[in-house]
C-alpha cells in the first residue's frame, strides 16, 4: 500500500491549487491518461516553491493514472515485452522527477548554518527547516519506489530489449543499477544535516537578543 505523502507537503499543495488559476485552466482540457499528466510537469529556468508544488501534483496524478494506449505512448513500440519495459521505465522516471521536485522545494526553505545572531527568528528557522525535512523524507519514499521499478526494468526478460526513442530511461535505470545515481544516499545525508541545524535552532537562547 502506498504510504501518505507527509502532511505538510499535502497543505502546500491544496494551498496552490486553491490558489492557481492556471492549474485550474490546464483541467479545460482532456487529462486521463499518465503520458498527459506527465507534459503538464516543466520546468522553468528559474523555479519557484509554487511551480515545483503544481509539478509535484502533476507528477502524482501521472504515477496513479493509467498508460494511454501503446499506438499513442511516448515512445515507438512494437513488442508486448517493449510494452513492458516501457511502463516499468515510465514509472521509476516519474518517482525520479518527484524526487527531484521535493529536493528543489525543500532547499528554498533550507539553512545551511545556524548562526548566533539569527536567534530573534528561530521559531521562523525552525518552520522552514521542517517543511524541508518534509520535503526530503517524501524523496526518500519515492527513491524507493524508482529502485522498484528500475529493478522490474533490469529483468533478465529484458536483455538486449531497449526503448530507444527514451534513451534518458535507458540510462536513468543503468545508473540505478551501477550506483552512480544513488537519491538514497544524498537525502538520507541531507536529513542528518538539516535535523542538526534544526536541533541548533531549538537549543538557542533568545533572551540575549
């Protein structure tokens, strides 16, 4: 069974849709199947907490929807076993942009280092830093679910079988595979860090200042 998404990120999320009228718009349109979801993610040279909340929920939508017809999939396909191979790349590719997501919007609430003189705002700090903390423990929920799918998409059935019109996949489950692109440990190295900073903020005596 799925497991929820932490609260906080939930609020962030119903807060921009209520919000957005643009998201409201893209919905004028028919949206029913994972590969439409999925053109609705972008992403902007320069990403605010916004965008990367409205691509989260397009993301989401994407992983829970169904796949299109194989004629109409984002990729040339000719076999059933490319078919397969196709849906288990989809799948890992879409809890890697959502990973990738989480860490964009949990850095613009990051802090690096807790300093002395940032004690008057420490209850503010302290705020931010757990909607960061939220952030990159949904990432690592999602790092799991890629190496789930990258492993059903490195099948011995799937030898010598490539999607080649997503060659991005191809080479996002090679390096699941070989360890060059490990989520798992980035997040879990940047939740010790942030916890730190956060249990600095915690211990600061505001009285001084």
């Amino acid at each position: 069974m799925k497991k929820s998404l932490p609260h906080i990120i939930y609020i962030l999320i119903l807060s921009l849709l209520l919000s957005s009228i643009p998201a409201a718009r893209a919905n004028a349109y028919m949206v029913k199947y994972k590969e439409d979801f999925y053109r609705l993610y972008h992403v902007h040279y320069q990403q605010y907490p916004d965008d990367c909340i409205e691509n989260i929920y397009w993301l989401e939508k994407a992983v829970q929807a169904d796949f299109c017809n194989p004629l109409y999939a984002d990729a040339k396909i000719d076999s059933e076993k490319q078919w397969e191979k196709y849906r288990d790349l989809f799948q890992m590719h879409l809890n890697l942009k959502l990973i990738e997501q989480h860490l964009r919007l949990g850095r613009t609430y990051d802090k690096q280092v807790a300093h002395f003189y940032d004690a008057p705002w420490k209850d503010e700090y302290i705020n931010d830093l757990n909607k960061t903390l939220s952030c990159y423990e949904a990432g690592l929920y999602y790092w799991q679910e890629a190496q789930l799918w990258a492993e059903k998409a490195n099948a011995a059935s799937f030898d010598f079988i490539f999607i080649t019109d997503q060659q991005f996949w191809e080479d996002e489950r090679e390096r699941i595979k070989s360890g060059s692109l490990d989520y798992g440990k980035m997040l879990n190295r940047e939740i010790v860090r942030v916890t730190k900073v956060r249990n600095d903020f915690l211990a600061m005596n505001t009285k001084n200042y």
